[in-house]
C-alpha cells in the first residue's frame, strides 16, 4: 500500500497535532510545581532525552503491582501497574562498586529530607562530607531532592535511598554513591504512588 501525495499533505496537520499534543504533555508532566515547599521550576525538556523522561510503557514481569523495580544497566525505574503496563523513569545510579543489588522495600518515605553522609561516605572524603555530619536540611542544594524513599531490609536500614536530585543532567548516569537519582519531578510522582513496606527490586548486570 502506498501513500498519495495527497494524502500525505492532508494526513501532515494531524500527525503535527498529534506530536504536538504529546509535548503539552510532557510539557505538564515537568512544569513549574510552585505549591512545593521550595517552588520547584519547569525542567527544559531539550536538554532531557525523551527516553529519560516520564511515560507508561508496556512491561511484562513477574512482579505484583505495586512493586518499584530498577534495572540498574539500562538506567530505567519501573513502577509496575499490573496487566503488562508500567511506569517508567530515567534514572541515575550508583558507580561501580557502590550499588545496592537484590530485594528490599520501602522501610520509610520523607518530603524535603535532610541529608547526612553516610560512615563510608565521611571515610572516604572527609574534607567534603565531615561538614554535614549533623545533616544538611532539606532544600533546593540538598543531594537527595525533593523526595526520598528509604530502602531497608529485615527491618535495617540499607542506606542506599530513591531520591530526587538537584542535577537533573545526572539522570542516565552511574555517578552517584549507590543511590537512585531521578529528576524532582519523578521522585514527587512516584513518591506518590509508592506506600511504606512496598517492595523494591533491583537488577544489576
């Protein structure tokens, strides 16, 4: 089957209003969220790659709805809706070496959260981090963003987190020390969608 040139000129205006349809979209997904604590501005979606940003897709798995899988190589998050269907975000993760691996859950969730240095992150470079040994409260320059969800297994906390973040060109890369980073306006989404004793699973290569 071929496609006239008539018909082309006439299909053109609905396929424009179609991709123009879904920027609005995206444009609503990430724009200025002004009744956040530390009013959070739109993100410039030209500098995110669309694959990093935000949409349901189609996923098959094992796993019940209501669970966040991270597949840590492909720098995506799942939030699986059951039926095939999830959610899916761009990610940052951890360098190697500090990455979480395996099965964990949601042992408890923070807004704004304040953000202390880890024992090994004070070892490693305590000329950095010894400053915010009594925490940094929460805010536009805090590491974990807007949102923070706290992984532990077997009722201990694994001090790994998901976590928003205030570098949003980070998403996609493996830079961060074994945390799971994802623009302020995801973290906020999922933050929503996620409860407390939630189930987390996360693949490594």
């Amino acid at each position: 089957m071929t496609l006239s040139r008539r018909g082309l000129i006439f299909g053109m205006p609905l396929f424009l209003a179609g991709c123009k349809t879904n920027q609005e979209a995206q444009q609503a997904l990430y724009g200025d969220k002004l009744d956040e604590r530390h009013p959070l501005p739109r993100v410039a979606l030209d500098k995110i790659a669309p694959e990093l940003r935000r949409q349901e897709v189609a996923y098959e798995t094992h796993e019940a709805p209501g669970t966040v899988v991270v597949d840590t190589p492909a720098r995506r998050l799942y939030y699986v809706l059951g039926n095939g269907r999830a959610i899916r975000y761009g990610v940052g993760v951890g360098r190697n070496g500090y990455a979480l691996a395996g099965n964990a859950y949601v042992g408890r969730k923070a807004e704004w959260p304040t953000w202390t240095p880890t024992p090994n992150m004070l070892r490693r470079d305590p000329e950095k981090n010894m400053k915010y040994a009594g925490g940094l409260p929460g805010g536009p320059n805090n590491p974990l963003g807007a949102r923070a969800m706290y992984l532990y297994r077997a009722g201990n906390d694994t001090m790994f987190r998901l976590h928003g973040t205030n570098q949003p060109w980070s998403i996609g890369q493996a830079m961060s020390s074994g945390c799971v980073r994802m623009m302020n306006h995801d973290v906020i989404d999922l933050y929503d969608r996620v409860k407390v004793g939630d189930r987390v699973v996360v693949l490594q290569a």
